[in-house]
C-alpha cells in the first residue's frame, strides 16, 4: 500500500528538531514547562523552495533546504483558500526582520507557572517581537484561522502548542 503525502503549498507550516546545543537547550526549556513535543522550531512555507522563520536577530528568509529537519507539515491538515494562503505568504514576508529575545521565553516559562510580571508582560507585548511559533500563529491569525480561543496572550506559543493543533486535525488531541 502507497501512502501519498502531499506536496507543500505556500502558507503550509512545519515544525522541526534543531539539531546540537541549541536544540539541548530548546528541549531543557521544553521540559521545564512539561512540554514534551518532539519538535523545538516552526517556520512558514512561502514557496519557491523558501520559507520564514523567527530568529533571535531577526526573522529571516531562507531556502528550505536550510533549515532545520522538518518533524512534521501542516500540509493537508486545513481548509485554506488561496486568499488565506497569499495573506500567510505576505504577513510572512512583512515580518521577515522582527527579532526576539531571551525575555520572550521568560515569559512563556513564567506564564506556565502562573507568574507573570505586569513588567515583564508589558514588555514582550509592546516590543513586536516574535518567536518562531508565534510568527506561524500570528500570520495565520492575519489570515483568519485561529489555532487558540484560551485566552492566552499572543507571544505564548510554542513549537509544541502548534504540534498540539496539528495533533488535534488528525483526531489525536490528547496523544502528546
């Protein structure tokens, strides 16, 4: 039996496993907050081979091949039209720049733990910055698809969080 897996469209997202020192660290910051995801990074898919992806010095645009190994596509996984696929691909493509920092995790760790620092809240939400995970949530918020309805704020996304919606389209919400 041949299972068909298919291709990516511009406004697909992926989250994928950083490899080395960075990805140690991304799964020690994991395990602090009780995120078991297999995956540690999200990018967007804006076609031609390239994709966007938050950065500490800023998101970037890279070719596909250069990013880190892909766990998991979006692809297939929602009813997007082209309006919403081009609105992803522009937002995208218009945050390609916006930075991050260390305060950015703080704050989702802190957040896990019920403390959140008005300051530090502040901060994070008046900066612009944007975590990977954040900048796929963000760009499909753009477009009209809302992954959460929990009230969280929206720098409070994580690879897993997003690994937990696609987990949800496959009917498998509570399997980790």
């Amino acid at each position: 039996m041949t299972v068909s897996i298919p291709i990516q469209e511009p406004g697909d997202f992926a989250l994928t496993k950083i490899r080395g020192m960075a990805g140690a660290f991304v799964s020690a910051g994991q395990w602090l907050i009780g995120d078991a995801a297999p995956v540690h990074h999200a990018f967007v898919y804006v076609g031609d081979g390239l994709v966007v992806q938050g950065m500490p010095g800023g998101a970037e645009l890279i070719r596909l091949e250069d990013a880190s190994p892909v766990v998991e596509w979006s692809t297939g996984r929602f009813d997007l039209t082209d309006w919403q696929r081009d609105v992803i691909v522009d937002e995208a493509l218009r945050l390609v720049g916006t930075p991050y920092s260390f305060l950015d995790y703080a704050s989702i760790a802190l957040a896990h733990y019920d403390v959140r620092p008005r300051v530090l809240r502040d901060f994070v939400a008046s900066t612009g910055h944007m975590i990977c995970s954040q900048l796929v949530d963000e760009v499909y918020r753009r477009a009209g698809v809302h992954f959460f309805d929990d009230g969280r704020l929206p720098g409070d996304v994580t690879p897993g969080d997003l690994h937990r919606v696609l987990r949800c389209q496959t009917g498998t919400c509570h399997g980790g």
